[in-house]
C-alpha cells in the first residue's frame, strides 16, 4: 500500500513543535513498517537521511505559492496514493478516498487575538475542511479532541486520540556551558515561543513575586523565538527591573537544549493552553522538575508528576517556584515521577496506533 505524506515540514531549519513531532513519527514509522511504501511530498528535496529507506519516495513539489492546497493537491491528483496523511490540519485539494489529518490544537479559535486576521481566517477555513473533508481526525490530547468536539460539534468517533513522545535528537554536545551561558548558575528554564498565549507575564510577574520574598540568587532562562507580544513581555521585564534576571536566550539549539535543562532547577510551562506540552516530557527525560498548569492538556499529559498550578494566579505560581527552590524532597518525587510518567509516551506507540488506523480505514 502506498502511504502519500505531507513531508514539507522536515524542511524545516529551526525546528519546534509541530515540526518536531512530525520528523519524530516519521522516522518511527519508516523504522517500524517495511511492507508499505511511502511517498513523502516536500516543495524541495529532503536531506539525505530521508533518503536511506527502501520503501521511501520523495516526490518533490516545486512551487512558490499554494504549496500545499493547490501545487501539491495537482500532484495528487495525477498520482494517488492509497492513503494520505498531513501532520497538520492543511489538506491539498484532490484527496484520494482515505485520508487522515492530525489536529495539533485550537488555539487560533481560543485565543483570536494571537493571531492575524489572515492567520485565523486560513486556519477556520482549513480546519472546516479537514473535518468535512478527512476519513478521520486524529487529536494529540483528548483536551484537543473535547475541544473538537465541543466547538466545532464533530463526532467523537471521527477523531482518534495519538499522544506525542519526546523528541530524540536531544542528545548533549560538548561544549563549555561557562563561557556560552556566562550568565547562568542557578536557573529555572521556559522553552517555547515567546509569545502572550504561553502566559510568559503571569510567568515573569511570579518569578518577581519570588525572588522578592526569597532572596534567592536565582534567574529564569526564556529559550524560544520571539512571537506575538514579544515586545509586552521584553518591557515587562524592564518594568519590573528584571533585566539582569530575566534572559532571553532567543532559539537554542537541540544539542544545548540537553545540558540546559539539565542543569536548571526545574521546567516552567505554566501556559494558559496547549495542544499537549512537548516541554513537560522534555522536562521528565532530563531529570527535572517540571511546574506547569493544572487545567487542559498540560495536566492531562504531566499527570501526577508535576508540580500543578493555576496559570492565572500569579502567587499560585511564585509560590510553585519556591517550593521547587526551597524542598529537596519534593524535588526528588517530581524527578522520580516523571521518570515513571514518561513510559506512557513513545513515538514507537504513536506510529503503531496511526498504522493501525490507515488498516482500519
């Protein structure tokens, strides 16, 4: 059976989430599944590991404009696989009579204001036409499938539930930390984009709160590329006179990203909302505390071994920072936890369950 891939995001030169997830589960499912044959469509050729697979085909689609609905939907058309599957919510045109898509969250729909009017008009439309369009919906959380479901009324049984792993490229390069993070001792780290919606003021607003009644010579590290509210959050930071403890370490590359959460003292990803919380894995794997939020999939995925705050209660999360800080043993359940709470999450899981879902189309 031919599998025809959406590919255009293993193009990719700083990749984060949803790209992320999609290389992983790829190259899970090249790994495990040897008797189908897989077309992967990029608008320009895929590197070379791409390319050591017997049953791999990479079709590439040149165009500048419409890549996805129109270019790529044209080559479908012509050529059609058995099934096709888009790691997003983005369908070509011209779909071949199975077709599944993986909806990574809602977010343009619960927070408008994050996004361009263009942004949320395109991501409506696409959306709209990936449930009328799609033979199934596959959701990262069951908190995205119940959004789903509750605002865009699709059946439960269109959507099937796949969770994400942690990323496998994280492996620590040598390097001396000293003298690339002169700035850094004792840490806590936030990594994703820097953007409103991650509730980076309510984050700074907290970190303020404890230091100020702690004392503790500690600073907060934002690893992430600047995003909507980025300058709110910068002069915030300058308000509060944070400036020589608030850094901003813009993107940080995947063989730093090891060794920085390493050696923090814990993961901060108390964001107002989000598909599933790739951070709160990447957290557990790196024998850290993680902090994040109680309400959505952030808790769904971290279950009980994170410490769970209210992302809206800014003492809820200073104090979040100082029992991290300040309680070696809580500390110490929180890594153990996690250790365990990470076995429930694998990219190997993932690929299974979505072949299973092609076989049973």
């Amino acid at each position: 059976m031919i599998i025809g891939i959406d590919a255009s995001k293993l193009l990719a030169v700083n990749p984060t989430g949803v790209e992320i997830s999609t290389q992983e589960l790829i190259r899970a499912l090249l790994t495990l599944d040897r008797s189908n044959i897989y077309w992967l469509y990029s608008p320009a050729p895929l590197t070379s590991e791409w390319m050591g697979w017997e049953n791999v085909k990479n079709i590439v689609v040149p165009a500048k404009k419409l890549w996805t609905l129109w270019a790529l939907g044209q080559e479908i058309k012509k050529r059609p696989p058995a099934i096709f599957w888009s790691p997003s919510n983005f369908l070509p045109y011209n779909l071949p009579e199975k077709s599944v898509t993986t909806i990574q969250d809602l977010a343009f729909h619960l927070f408008p204001k994050s996004y361009s009017l263009k942004a949320r008009a395109l991501s409506y439309f696409a959306l709209k036409r990936a449930i009328k369009s799609a033979s199934k919906l596959i959701a990262i959380s069951q908190q995205t499938k119940k959004d789903l479901k509750h605002y865009f009324k699709v059946p439960g049984e269109h959507i099937e539930v796949i969770y994400l792993g942690v990323r496998k490229d994280l492996h620590p390069s040598e390097f001396n930390f000293e003298i690339t993070y002169p700035n850094l001792d004792k840490y806590f780290i936030y990594v994703g984009r820097l953007e409103l919606r991650k509730n980076l003021p309510n984050i700074i607003k907290a970190f303020h709160q404890f230091i100020t009644a702690t004392g503790a010579p500690v600073k907060l590290a934002l690893c992430g590329s600047r995003g909507f509210g980025y300058p709110l959050i910068k002069n915030l930071v300058k308000k509060l006179k944070l400036a020589d403890k608030v850094l901003f370490l813009g993107y940080v590359e995947a063989n730093h990203l090891p060794t920085l959460y390493q050696k923090s003292l814990g993961v901060i990803f108390a964001s107002e909302y989000e598909g599933f919380g790739l951070n709160i894995l990447e957290g557990f794997a790196s024998n850290v505390p993680v902090l994040t939020s109680n309400l959505g999939a952030m808790a769904e995925i971290a279950g009980n071994a994170a410490l769970l705050v209210n992302p809206y209660n800014v003492s809820e999360i200073a104090d979040g920072f100082t029992c991290l800080y300040r309680d070696e043993n809580l500390r110490r359940v929180l890594i153990e936890k996690g250790r365990i709470r990470l076995q429930d999450f694998s990219w190997e899981k993932a690929a299974q369950k979505l072949m299973e879902i092609w076989k049973n189309l």
